[in-house]
C-alpha cells in the first residue's frame, strides 16, 4: 500500500479555476487538470519569487517535494498551452491557511486551521 500524501498548506483557493484556448467549443476541447497545490507552488516560487527553501516551509512540505510539484506543474501548463488544451484547477492534497485570532492581544495571523492559537508573535502568548 502506498505511502498517503502528506497534505500541502496553501494561503488560499484559487479566484479562477478554469482556462480555455478561443474559439475551440468545450465539448472538443482535452482538459489537463492542474492541482491546487500546484498552482500554490508555482504562485510562492514564480509570482512571489520565493527561494524553493521558504516556498517548501510555507507549504510544510520538503524541498524535494515542492521540487516534483513545480515541475509536474510546468508540464502541465506547457501542455495545455502548446496543444491548445483547457487547463482546470481542481483538487489534490492540500488544507488551507485558516485565520487565527489570539485571545489575548486580539491579534489576526494565518497558520494552519484548527482551533486556537499557538505562540502568537505578538504578545508571545
């Protein structure tokens, strides 16, 4: 049985999630589907232009792994562009950053969902 995907922390769902060449009817058109933590990996290392190292940590994952992510990611963008198929953002192993709030300074900070805060930069809590 094989080892389960650890999953990857992402800051937020993607606002578009499905892309298409012109003028090609949907009904003819090939999809590549392309995972959310995919794009969270090619957002941190490509648009935010993050050394792999800190784009592995905001992800909790290993170097190595953010590694495969973006380069499976970059096929499959190549792909869809080159052969003029639809490129759609679905699924995959990921959990989302949450908002926290700590009870005591009242501060707001992202981290990984669950309930309360841990070690508030603020107040040290």
């Amino acid at each position: 049985m094989p080892r389960p995907f650890k999953k990857r922390r992402v800051s937020s769902l993607p606002r578009y999630t499905y892309f298409k060449p012109t003028g090609i009817p949907m009904p003819l058109l090939e999809e590549v589907v392309l995972t959310v933590d995919e794009v969270e990996a090619l957002r941190l290392k490509d648009m935010e232009k993050l050394e792999q190292h800190e784009c592995a940590e905001k992800m909790n994952i290993a170097q190595s792994t953010l590694q495969r992510i973006l380069i499976s990611a970059r096929e499959k963008v190549t792909t869809a562009i080159i052969e003029g198929k639809a490129l759609r953002i679905h699924g995959g192993p990921y959990s989302l950053e949450e908002e926290q709030v700590c009870p005591r300074c009242r501060r707001h900070r992202r981290g990984p969902g669950g309930p309360g805060i841990e070690d508030c930069p603020e107040c040290e809590s």
